[in-house]
C-alpha cells in the first residue's frame, strides 16, 4: 500500500476486530460490499445504502510506550475525538502527552509493552474527495 499512495493513489486499512474474533470475516466482507457500492462499482440493494457524506481521517503520529507506568489519563476508545492540548496520558516521569491538534485518537492500547505502539493519533484528510 505504500508504495501504491507514494504513486499517487488511494489505500484503505480496515480494523475488523480481533484476530480471534469469529464476526470479523463477515464485518469485512460487509465493509468491502459497502466500498465498491459507494464507488458505483456494484448494484447492492438496502441494507447497502450510500452514505450521504464521507469523513476521511489519516494517521499523522504513532505513541510508543516508554515505561510499563506511562498511563492513560482515561479509558479510551479507537476514534474518540480529541481536542487540541488535551491531556491523553501521562509518561512515568509524569510529563502529560498532549493532543497537537484537533483529531482522534486511534487504536490506543493499555496493554502495550514497553517500546511497541501504545496509541496513534489521527486527523481529518482531504485525501478523498466523495460525498
């Protein structure tokens, strides 16, 4: 996919849930329906109505947690929205992780080990311009 966007076009990452979960296959299968109906690409009939408008977000940061007592100031969910200077989580030394601007936050793990992705940050694209 990298390579694909590099050259100018369009990729889309989709979380279907966990590796073990027995309903991901069918959210994927769903979501992949609903994709090439939005793009007029099959017929599909309700329940694959289009949406009447498309909001399009990029990850811009990954969090590493750097100590097993970095903590999260709350129980966060993928795309709870955050406002910019918003404290997310405090390091050990209990220096506050801040939101640099508007945006979500995505996929935030409080499992996460030491020096694996903890959280990613996210904010609105322009990338792709369906409506």
């Amino acid at each position: 996919m990298v390579q694909l966007r590099l050259l100018g076009g369009i990729a889309i990452t989709l979380e279907c849930g966990q590796h073990d979960d027995m309903s991901a296959p069918q959210v994927a299968y769903k979501a992949i329906r609903r994709a090439l109906h939005h793009l007029d690409l099959t017929p599909e009939m309700a329940p694959f109505e289009k949406q009447d408008s498309t909001q399009v977000i990029k990850l811009y940061k990954v969090v590493d947690r750097l100590h097993l007592s970095d903590d999260f100031c709350g129980t966060w969910q993928s795309f709870d929205k955050v406002k910019q200077d918003q404290v997310i989580a405090y390091r050990a030394n209990g220096e506050p992780l801040l939101a640099d601007e508007d945006g979500w936050i995505v996929f935030p793990n409080p499992g996460a080990q030491v020096n694996q992705e903890w959280f990613y940050l996210a904010k609105e694209s322009s990338r792709f311009g369906y409506n």
